[in-house]
C-alpha cells in the first residue's frame, strides 16, 4: 500500500466514523461566474496564478473534467442547484429561471440545516430554496435576457463586441464583501448545535473585465498568448458557431491589443476569485472546523476567451462548458485528482449525501465520494452538458467519456473528438468509419439521458411562451426599447413592428 493509498484510507474511515456518530458536515460552497475549467493552476495552466484553489486541490480532490448542466447563467445554475438537467426543470436559457423547484438547500434544511446563501443566485426571486438569503442576486428574474427568444431566426447582439476588452484598477470588488459575509456567517456558527451551509454566489470573472491593479503585474500585456487557431479552421467550423460568432458581434477580427488585454484582465479577476476564496478557507482553518467542513469550489460555467474565434459562453466547446470542481475536508481524501468526466448534477448528489439528506425530487447525478476514494461506485463513467440559449440555432447536447467527447445538435451534423490528441477541438472525427463504433456508443448514452430533439422542441416552444407573454403586456414601443440595448435601434424596430404587426 502506498503512502498515498494509506492516507486515503485513513479520511475515507474518518468520514465513515462521524458518519457512524450522526455527524453532518458543514458545508461552505463557493461558485464563481464564467470560470473555464483549465485556467487553474491546478489543473495545469502555464500561466495563472491560484495558490488558493491549488491550496485547496492539495487538501482534497480535484475532479478536472467536471462539467456545467448548461452553459449559460440561469440553466447552468438551475442544474447546479437541483442536480437535475436544465431540460428537467424547465430552464433553457436567461430568461427562463429556475421555478418553484427543490434546490439542495431545500434538501439540507429538512436534514436539520441552518442555511445562508449571499450572493448571485439567479433563480426565481421570492421562492424557497432553503436558503436565508442576504444580499441574493436573481437578476435574470428581473430583466430577462430578451436576445435568448429570438433564436429562429438568430438575431445579433450588437453590444456583445464591446465585451472584448480588459483593465485593471483601484477598487474592491463586491465578491469581496460576500466572501467577508461568509466569514461572519462561519463565526457565528462556531458553537452551533446544528450543522450550517453556505453558498457564496460571486459574479467574477464574468465581464466587463475589471481586475484589481494589484493583479496586473501578474499578467502583462506583452506576455500574454493570443489564441491559437489552426490555419483553415474558419472555412470549416461547424455553422453552429458560425452562427454563434455572428450573433456575438466578433465574426470580424478583434484587434490584438483588445484580445490581450481582456484575457489579462480575464486572468487578474480569477486570481481575485482565488484570493477571496482564500479568505474563507483560511477562516474555515482557523475556526478548527475544516475536518467537520465539505469545502468546494466550483463555477457556473466557462468563458470561452477567443478560441474557435469565439467569445463568453452558450456553447459545448471545452472552454465554455468545462468547469473547475473541487472539495476538500469532511474526511475526504487529500490530494487526489480525478479525471473521470463529472457534472454538476453529480455535485448535488454528493452534498446530499454527505449532508445524510434527502432528496424529493429525482436527482439524475451520482454521489462522487467513491471517485474521490478511488473507487468506482455508481457514477456511469460520463458527463452530460446541453445548450438552448442565445445565440443557438439548434439544440445541442454533449456526452464527455475517458478521452472523447461527443456534440450532437438538433438538424444539424455532430462533432466527436478525441481530447487527447485534440486538446483544442479543431479535428472533428464524427462520420469516420475508425470512430463509428465510439460515436455510436456515445449517441446511446445520450439518448440513455433524454430525447434530444424532442427536448430542442420544448426549449424553442418554452421560450416562444416567454416571448408572448412579453409581446401581450407591454406596447410596441415599451417592446422596442426593451430591445434597443442589446440589438440596436435597427434590429429592435424591425423586431418590434413584426410582432406587433397583428395587433395593430
């Protein structure tokens, strides 16, 4: 036996011995917004700074394939607070939140919890997720995000260019005001009787990108790479994205100075994220109750950065839907890294788990503990991802297994890669005869999952609702204005006097 082995050994009857004595963990859930999976330290980034999430990797387990239920705000965190997929709960893009669905706060709480949530929730505002809610944030409940409906055809977001950019300067982020709020939360705690959670919902690295000046030594401009897209590429990416990059204003080439400076700042921002989390672990520490505390950081989805000539998020592709994931403490094993492709749903189920709670409504994750142990357990082996929002001409949905990963889309034709040999996704192997055995067995573990058209079918039908709804209270002109911000006057008008047409 290893020493390693031995030690995991050792956590895993820890874990089994306060399960035994009816000990619940304490849990402190940190989530980011729009934090690509690779950028870590972690997991291998040449250049990123995150001595606190690599700290955190170091005391626990780190699952580097882990993956959004979708890629985009409100389905992303529909699927990470349910366990459930978007489809499941009626979420398809941002503005169609979360309902009046069980969250695993809701599961925790009727486990005897005190749960505290600050921070970006993003689901349905007044409802119960279980959650003593401070300072929350459910902005898409609020304002939808009115460019997801038009999708047949894709309309273009005008603004969405202006993105492409980054600085630096003198301030504090809010994210650090949540990160001191969980701090006083995990105070005031420290002699509870009850078991506590918190989830701490902080809106880095989602632009505009704005890191704090302290960062920017970290990152210069001159050192900065930018993205590498093989020499033909654009004549053959799949129209999917195609139709994506028009949509996001960046079909034409974004200068390189603007290129750098919003991946710097991109960088700087999660080196900010890091720092809060940080904060929080070392309060955790402090406290003496990390071996009694389930620690975990994740994000709600990825950022794309200019790869495939994409920016932001709202497709499959590795950099928007890959996420990092990792736990530590409440007896876990310390310094293990697992590569077996996990998702969100499969987050849930853990924290249910561990929490000796229960679920009421079907969760479609498995409980990671035994990956963490190096065991098997009940996980399938794979990962599922979908996407309906803005800018999809289709439905697409994604099934991640060992090194290949599968894209299927509605009408249109599918992508398969093998991830090591083809980090970046540019050699689309879908339709050969040496992969169709793969391929084939991929497509029957998604259609193991869902009907995939038929789920396309329910997302176009569920955001038609949405959009009528908004046509019948509002005038054309309120209409129109709606749209100006994020179409321009153009596209706003043309919109607003095809809608309006018949009510004339």
């Amino acid at each position: 036996m290893t020493r390693r082995t031995f030690a995991s050994t050792i956590a895993a009857a820890s874990a089994a011995s306060a399960a035994a004595n009816g000990r619940q963990p304490n849990i402190v859930f940190l989530c980011s917004d729009q934090h690509n999976g690779k950028i870590l330290g972690c997991n291998g980034h040449s250049m990123v700074r995150t001595p606190n999430i690599d700290r955190l990797a170091s005391m626990g387990v780190n699952f580097r394939n882990a993956y959004t239920g979708s890629p985009v705000c409100v389905p992303g965190r529909a699927a990470m607070m349910t366990g459930r997929f978007a489809s499941d709960v009626n979420s398809y893009c941002n503005s169609t939140p979360l309902g009046r669905h069980p969250s695993f706060g809701n599961y925790l709480r009727d486990a005897g919890y005190r749960c505290m949530a600050t921070g970006k929730l993003d689901l349905m505002e007044g409802a119960d997720y279980g959650f003593e809610e401070v300072d929350t944030k459910h902005g898409h409940w609020k304002s939808p995000d009115i460019t997801s409906l038009f999708r047949s055809p894709v309309c273009f977001r005008s603004n969405e260019r202006k993105q492409v950019n980054g600085t630096f300067t003198e301030r504090e982020d809010h994210d650090a005001v949540l990160a001191r709020r969980a701090i006083e939360f995990i105070k005031s705690q420290k002699s509870a009787e009850k078991p506590w959670a918190v989830y701490v919902g902080m809106h880095m690295p989602h632009p505009k990108w704005d890191a704090h000046k302290k960062f920017e030594s970290w990152y210069p401009l001159d050192k900065i790479p930018l993205p590498e897209i093989p020499r033909g590429y654009f004549d053959k990416r799949h129209e999917a994205f195609d139709v994506m990059a028009n949509f996001k204003n960046v079909s034409t080439p974004i200068g390189a100075d603007k290129v750098r400076k919003a991946r710097a700042a991109y960088l700087g921002m999660v080196s900010e994220v890091d720092e809060y989390l940080g904060w929080v672990l070392d309060e955790v520490e402090r406290s003496g109750q990390l071996d009694n505390t389930l620690f975990i950081y994740t994000s709600d989805h990825g950022e794309m950065g200019g790869d495939h000539g994409l920016w932001l998020k709202n497709v499959l592709l590795e950099n928007a839907a890959r996420v990092p994931l990792v736990m530590a403490g409440a007896g876990l094993p310390k310094g293990r890294t697992v590569e077996t492709a996990v998702s969100h749903a499969d987050l849930i189920a853990t924290i249910v788990e561990m929490g000796r709670a229960k679920a009421t409504a079907p969760l479609r994750g498995h409980s990671l503990v035994p990956l963490a142990r190096g065991e098997q357990g009940s996980h399938p082996g794979f990962a599922f991802s979908e996407s309906h929002s803005e800018g999809n001409v289709t439905g697409s949905f994604l099934i991640r297994k060992g090194d290949w990963k599968y894209i299927y889309f509605t009408g249109s034709e599918p992508l398969l890669f093998n991830l090591k040999d083809d980090p970046g996704e540019f050699r689309n192997l879908a339709g050969k005869p040496e992969t169709a055995t793969i391929q084939r067995e991929l497509h029957a573990h998604l259609t193991s999952l869902v009907e995939p058209d038929a789920v396309t079918d329910r997302a176009f039908a569920e955001q038609e609702k949405v959009l009528q709804r908004l046509i019948a209270k509002n005038t054309k002109e309120q209409f129109r204005k709606s749209l100006v911000g994020r179409l321009g006057n153009a596209q706003a008008t043309s919109l607003a006097n095809r809608y309006y047409r018949s009510r004339a």
